[in-house]
C-alpha cells in the first residue's frame, strides 16, 4: 500500500542511519522537540535501533542495511531516502508493508542537467583531447564539432530528465525522449518514445529502435527498475551511431558494462561519460579508465557545494509534515520504484 499522510505518534522516535558522510549540523534534527527520541546508527547498528522507531531518515545513500533489519521494523511508519533513486530500498518486504518510502527529488535535478551539458560540449569541442596535447605541450589545430543541431535522447522523463531536455534544448539541440510508455503531447519533449527495444510500443507509438540510430548523444536519466535493468545492452548499442556518444546519469546496472566496453573497444559508438557503474567505487583495473572516449567521474555529477545542507532541509521539511500530519513530499510509488507524475 502507499499512503501520502502517514500518522505520527506522540514523540516519535527517529532512527538516522548514516554512513562513510555525517550529517551537516545534525541538531538541526536532534532539537527538533515534538521527537521523542534521535537515534544516530551506522549499518551494522540498525538492526538493535529499529524496534519501537516510528521513522527513518536513510543518510547512508546506497546502503542495503534495512533489508536485512527490517525484520525488526515493528513500528515503522515513514522512510525517508536522502536520495532520489531508492532502488535499494525497493526489496518486498517492504514494498508490501504500509510503511510510506519518500526520496529526495528535486535536490539534483539542476546540478546532473549541468553536468550532462558539460559533458556535451566538452565531448563536441575536444576539451579532453586538448588537456592531453597541452599536458604534453603539443601545438595542435584541430576543428571541433557544433552542439547546436546535434540530436539528443533523454532515457527517462522524471524531473532529472526534464531539466536535462531544456538544458540541451538551451543550446540548439533537437531533443527527444524516452520514457515508460510511448505518448504525444509531452510539454517538454512532444513525442515520447518507449523505453523499449522491441520493434512497436504496445501503444502503436515509437520505441528506441526508431530513435536510436538518429540519436548523436544518448543520455540515461530513468530509474532502476526491473525494466531499465540491463536496457542498455549490446542491441542497444549496436543500434547507435558510430559517432554517437552515451551519457549514464541515473544507475550503474542500466548499463550493461561488458558490453559497453566491448562497444567502445571496437568503435561501435564513439564514446561514453559515465557518472555511475555496476560496482562503485570502479576498480583501478576496469577498461574504462583507459579506454579512447571513455569519460569517468565518481558518481558526483549532483554533488554540488551545499548539496547535503539541502537534503537536510527537505527531510526537515517531510518532517514537520509527519509530525503536522500533513500530506508529505516526494512519496515513491513502491510497485514502481519511484515518485509517478
């Protein structure tokens, strides 16, 4: 079941799980003084922390530690992801329970469209390649290529996606999109695609088969759900252009990464900046480190200065929802993995 509106208990007690980053200026939630108890844990702690906790404020951003605790969630009412995919948060037990899962949407939206808008212009205008030639003190001419006219596909249609779209529609991009079923209309994109390979959405409307081959740069902003899971694959790949390039925003296991490697060794596309990756932290000996065309950042395209403070202030604002009774923000729509709309 999902419910918006949660009821909370005389002094709540909330569990924090925290992790490798603290909490900025946690009294922020300690003095908060409707709670009737702030219980700070780390994974291996959160299994002897739950019963008894009303909510909990998940700090620790990819840890899997509730699924082995929740058994000990007597009276769990309200989860909190200090994150907008919660992928690791969607195993059945508590998909199941009534317990109310909201994310942090919106906090990265802006900061991940400026990255994806970097990566495009830094791809087109050779930057890395200059780097290069200016390390080893090279006087080179070069001619680079033009952003405005490029074509653009935006893999995901929630808000991170959307302000990826505009941002690249800023610069003279043609941008489409794909999303969970295909559609008209769309006030950002017009025509959605389906986030499908098969050859017809199963509304009669385009799919990535159309759209692929016409795309210059691929960008993936959609959640990790069971059908983005693996999607792009060796026949996603095979379908993009040569010269076209792959942007991963969203989650490491969307991409297939053997099979991205095996693209970029061969030249089947012609380059990829990955911000995310099947295992993280990526090991010094994985290919894509070194690979011609490969990009590599270490999942930080959101993180801009200030980034925790804001997640902070939204949870404090979920919070005095909670204890309000008020309807709270974000909720995840749990048989789908994320927030719909």
């Amino acid at each position: 079941m999902n419910s918006s509106a949660p009821s909370a208990p005389n002094s709540p007690r909330l569990v924090v799980l925290t992790g490798e980053e603290p909490l900025p200026r946690p009294e922020r939630i300690d003095d908060e003084p409707r709670l009737g108890e702030v219980v700070h844990v780390t994974a291996d702690e959160l299994g002897t922390a739950l019963p008894g906790a009303d909510a909990l404020l998940v700090w620790d951003l990819f840890s899997e530690a509730l699924a082995e605790a929740f058994p000990e969630a007597d009276s769990l009412r309200w989860v909190h992801a200090a994150t907008t995919g919660v992928d690791n948060l969607m195993f059945p037990a508590l998909v199941d329970s009534d317990v109310v899962v909201t994310n942090s949407r919106g906090i990265f939206d802006e900061p991940i469209a400026e990255y994806v808008l970097g990566q495009v212009i830094a791809f087109a205008k050779g930057f890395h390649r200059t780097w290069e030639l200016q390390h080893e003190r090279v006087w080179k001419h070069r001619e680079t290529e033009r952003v405005a006219g490029k074509r653009a596909l935006v893999v995901g249609t929630g808000p991170i996606g959307r302000h990826i779209g505009r941002k690249l529609a800023a610069v003279g991009m043609r941008v489409h999109a794909s999303g969970s079923h295909a559609r008209e209309g769309d006030t950002d994109f017009g025509t959605v695609a389906e986030s499908t390979l098969e050859e017809h959405a199963r509304n009669g409307g385009p799919t990535l088969q159309q759209e692929l081959p016409e795309a210059d740069y691929v960008v993936i902003a959609a959640p990790l759900t069971e059908s983005t899971h693996g999607l792009v694959d060796r026949r996603f790949l095979d379908l993009m252009k040569p010269t076209a390039r792959l942007v991963n925003v969203a989650r490491g296991p969307i991409v297939v990464q053997s099979d991205l490697v095996a693209a970029l060794e061969s030249g089947a596309i012609d380059g990829s900046a990955l911000d995310v990756f099947e295992r993280e932290p990526l090991k010094a000996i994985n290919p894509l480190w070194g690979l011609p065309g490969s990009i590599v950042s270490p999942h930080m395209s959101g993180d801009v200065v200030g980034w925790r403070d804001e997640l902070v202030d939204l949870f404090l604002d979920n919070l005095a929802r909670y204890l309000d009774g008020r309807e709270l923000l974000h909720v995840v729509d749990k048989d789908r993995g994320y927030v719909p709309g």
